[in-house]
C-alpha cells in the first residue's frame, strides 16, 4: 500500500477590506485544517508574521492588492519557507500597469508603445512632440477599473488638460491602437481555462462592458490563447488573466495581465483543485478542464453561472472505430502544466519598486536604481522615462491630513492606524474610497481629503 504523501499545511491570505478571492470550499476534499490569516494594515506587519509561524503555515494562498505588494515583499523574505501562491513575482504584474510595462518588454510580449514619466516636464516635453491620438491612464492597480481611468487624447491641449485635472503620478502614456475588440483569456496552469471577446459599442472605443461594451465566447483564435499562455509561463503563474487587444492591423497586444481578476465561482474551484494537485505530489488528480469549454458554458445564464459551483469534467479518451482514430480535441497543444517553485526574487524591490525607490531631486537617487531597464516594447530600443516618486512618513501625512478641514486629530489617529503613511498615499493614488472604512469618514469629508492631496502632491515631499 502507498504511503500518503505529508500535505504542506495551507493558509488562506485575506486583508481587511478587500473582497476574497477564494474560500476553503475551493479546495474541496483537503483532508486537513486549512487555516486562515488576515492582514489588518496599518503598522500589522510583526503580528501577521508571527501568526504566520504561530500557525505553522506552510503554503499561504491569495492575492495580494497594489497598496500592500510592497509590505508583503518583505513579509515574504521574513518567511522564507512560506511559499506564497501565486508568488510574489508572479504577482509583480497586479501592483501597477507600469510593471506590466516592464514585464512584457522583458519578456518580448507584444504591447502598445509605452512611456512612463515621473518627472512632469520630461512629460510635458515628450508630450508636445508626440504623435495623437495617445491614451494616458492611471498606473497604480492592475485593471482600467472599468474604464474610468483610461482616457483618449487628441492633441498636446488635451492631454496637458487630463494630466493637470487628474494628477495621474506618473504620467503613463500609450500610444492609442484602433481595436476591433479585446480577449480576456484565463489560465490554469498555463492552460487557457475561459475567454471571451469584449467588443466596444458603435463609434467608441472603449470595450468594458460597463461602458457599454458587449461580450460573447465564440470563435477565440489560437493565436490568442497562444500569447496568453506565453505570458502566463514567463510569469510562472499559478493561475492568470491577459487582456489581448485585436487591432484594426490585425496585430495581438497585451493591455493588462495579472494573477487578479474576475472569475465566476466555478472557475475558483478549477484553481482551487489545481492547486491541491500542485501541493499534493500527485495524491490529488489533477483537473481536466477541456479547451473551448467555455464556448458551452457561455451559453448558460449568467445568473446561473455565477451560482454553479465544482464542474467537473473526465478526461477524453479518442474513440476508435473499423481501426480510425478521432483526434479533434487533442489538447497537447494546451496541457495543465506544474509551475516550478523559484525561491528567488526576479523582481526584487530594491530595483523594480520605482514608485518608492526615489525621491524627485536626481541627487539623492540611489546609483543602483539608475541602471538600464530591459526594454522590448513595440519601438525597440526606446528607454522607459522612470523617475522617483515622491516619499511620505507618518509626520508628514499626518500635516496634510490635518489641513483640511473637518478632519480633527483622532480621526487622523484612526486613519494612520488602519492604513499607515504608504497606505494613505497608495489609497489617495489608486482607489480613496477605501479610506472610508474609518469611522465617521464619509464620502464629503473624503472629497476634501482628495482636494487637498491633489494639490500638495506635485510638490514632491520626500523622507530625508
């Protein structure tokens, strides 16, 4: 008889405030306690770790938002024999779309000619010359929130106007490519599991569906689950998401990839049971999802798809007949393939967190964040602008809080406390309405706030 294989011990990642990926019913017939560890922001930091060791945590499971990645970097390299799922360098992608830049251009990926800046007169000058239309969107985040945060220029008017109405920090500048529709394609394991088209309305460009977009799951071209599976395996992704914009050229380019997206239940529970084979060394089967599934699925209900839970599939064995072999859905093109666990760091903080990393004056950067930046976008050779971001401590967040009005000492208190100065900065620069969980601080006082930052935030405060 086979003795069973001893199953690393599985802790679930949540964080105060942000909506759960995965519940431990997504991980359906583990035979052991899974156990649960929430990151409380603020100064959490040596609390959360020593419950990490406290619960003897072997594997810890989840996605990790922009506004914390940074923390959890070094929460990773103070549990060095936690394996974080996905890693954190497979969540490298999630934090801005300034790091997918960096990722795609490293990795040779197909992606719209990019510029990032954070010094605002490279941008201006760099604006005045360009070539429009442009799009310019905020960086910090891994999805275009609908959208909302991705916005088409004309002319060097309208871009300094958006720039100077929105304060997007750093400017993150595209070069605006016609599509006929974009693709989100979802993988397991490398294997493309979902996708589905996103197609703009008549006249508009915009292909969320929020905007007026609309989808259907027929007919994804290979090419598409292709570039998505090479992206996945270059970020050695557990599990994945790309955004693939179809041009009017009939060229493929990634918008947006992360380990962070939308998926109906039953495709966490997909995750979720390979996962279990992952860990498992092969005591759980792992799962046969068919390619093109979700041609089927797609014609389901939504409601109903958003209730269906465990659909589970065998695996297709080709049927003979008179000596003749059916080979149509073999899928070896597209197999569920392990992720290698890599214990060390591709995207280390020091060299690639470039929104901390600096401060504005070009004499305090640090001589090893200077070095060349691997570039392959669709302009080879072209150097990403990357500039220091300006730097807050406690005291001086705690000033600008206090300017405005209606904001008295012990809420600040509560602020500081639930958030900590990187928490208020990165939830000011990416989505404030988070900023509302602290008692008493409504959607008023909260526009006050945002006035206020946009206003100091060009001055480039720094820590000394």
């Amino acid at each position: 008889m086979t003795a069973k294989p001893k199953l690393p011990k599985i802790g679930l990642l949540y964080l105060d405030y942000v909506l759960r990926f995965f519940d431990k019913s997504n991980f359906k017939g583990w035979p052991d306690k899974i156990e649960t560890v929430v990151y409380h922001w603020g100064n959490d930091k040596a609390r959360f770790i020593a419950e990490v060791k406290r619960k003897q945590i072997d594997v810890l499971i989840g996605n990790i938002p922009a506004t914390a990645y940074e923390t959890f970097r070094e929460i990773a390299r103070a549990l060095p024999h936690v394996r974080f799922l996905p890693s954190l360098d497979s969540q490298f992608s999630n934090k801005s779309k300034e790091n997918v830049t960096h990722f795609c251009r490293k990795y040779k990926l197909p992606a719209p000619h990019t510029e990032i800046f954070y010094v605002p007169e490279k941008a201006k000058r760099y604006l005045s010359q360009a070539s429009y239309p442009k799009i310019i969107k905020r960086s910090y985040g891994p999805s275009n929130y609908g959208g909302y945060f991705v916005h088409k220029v004309d002319n060097y008017d309208e871009a300094m106007a958006l720039l100077t109405e929105k304060k997007y920090y750093p400017a993150y500048v595209q070069d605006f490519v016609p599509m006929e529709a974009d693709i989100r394609v979802m993988l397991v394991g490398h294997k493309p599991v979902c996708a589905f088209w996103r197609r703009p309305p008549e006249g508009e460009w915009l292909t969320n569906t929020s905007q007026g977009g609309s989808m259907d799951y027929q007919a994804v071209p290979k090419s598409v689950l292709k570039l998505a599976t090479a992206a996945s395996k270059a970020a050695n992704a557990e599990y994945w998401a790309c955004d693939i914009a179809l041009g009017k050229d009939g060229k493929l380019r990634i918008l947006e990839c992360a380990t962070a997206f939308a998926a109906f239940p039953y495709i966490r529970d997909w995750i979720g049971q390979y996962l279990m084979w992952l860990l498992s060394d092969g005591h759980f089967r792992k799962p046969s999802i068919p390619l093109y599934n979700w041609e089927e699925l797609g014609k389901i209900d939504s409601r109903l798809l958003r209730t269906m839970r465990h659909i589970g599939f065998s695996s297709y064995t080709p049927s003979q007949d008179c000596g003749e072999t059916f080979h149509g859905m073999d899928e070896q093109q597209f197999p569920i393939l392990d992720t290698q666990y890599q214990r060390i760091e591709e995207w280390p903080s020091e060299v690639w967190n470039l929104q901390d990393n600096f401060v504005l004056q070009a004499k305090s950067a640090q001589a090893k964040a200077l070095q060349p930046i691997p570039g392959s976008d669709e302009q080879a050779g072209v150097e990403l602008n990357s500039y220091p971001a300006p730097m807050f401590d406690d005291a001086q967040i705690r000033e600008i809080l206090a300017q405005v009005k209606g904001i008295g000492d012990k809420m600040i208190d509560e602020i500081m406390a639930t958030f900590g100065a990187h928490g208020v900065v990165e939830a000011l620069n990416t989505e404030p309405q988070q900023l509302c969980v602290v008692k008493n601080l409504k959607d008023k006082k909260l526009e006050k706030i945002v006035a206020h930052w946009q206003q100091v935030m060009p001055a480039g405060l720094t820590t000394h």
